[in-house]
C-alpha cells in the first residue's frame, strides 16, 4: 500500500502542530526496503533532518535493531527536551 509523503498532522517527535509532515521508516531504506506499518512514524521536516543529520547518517549501515533504539531515544529526548 502506498502512502503519502506529506501531511497535515501532529509531529511524533516534538509534538507540534505542522502542516507538512514527512514519513520516516525507522530502518532505512538502504538497508531493509520492507518496512512495516509500526516502523514508520511521520515527522516534521526540522525533526526529520535533525534525526538524520545527527543520529541515522553518522552512523552508517547498521542491524535493524540499532535504527530502532536510536529513533526510540531520539523521539524520548525531543519529547522530554521541550
């Protein structure tokens, strides 16, 4: 099934309001191309680049399970940051 990039809606990490939200997979697509409904989560553009740019890219490929606790603590400190 094939879902929308953008939409209006609530950022999974900073909790704002936004009008276009980005759909991340937790697990990059250059490493797993099969993501499931419970490994996307949709982002605002500013929380997208900062979970790349500072946690996802810098580490380069990695198992499954790195992306997964990764993003579950970058989602924990945008949430009890702010």
């Amino acid at each position: 099934m094939k879902r929308p990039r953008s939409r209006i809606g609530v950022c999974t990490a900073c909790l704002g309001i936004k009008e276009a939200l980005e759909f991340h997979h937790i697990v990059p697509q250059r490493v797993e191309t099969a993501s499931t409904e419970s490994e996307m989560v949709w982002l605002c553009h500013d929380c997208h680049l900062q979970l790349h740019v500072d946690w996802i890219d810098p580490i380069g490929r990695q198992p499954r399970q790195v992306y997964l606790d990764l993003t579950q603590q970058f989602l924990w400190e945008k949430r009890n940051k702010e």
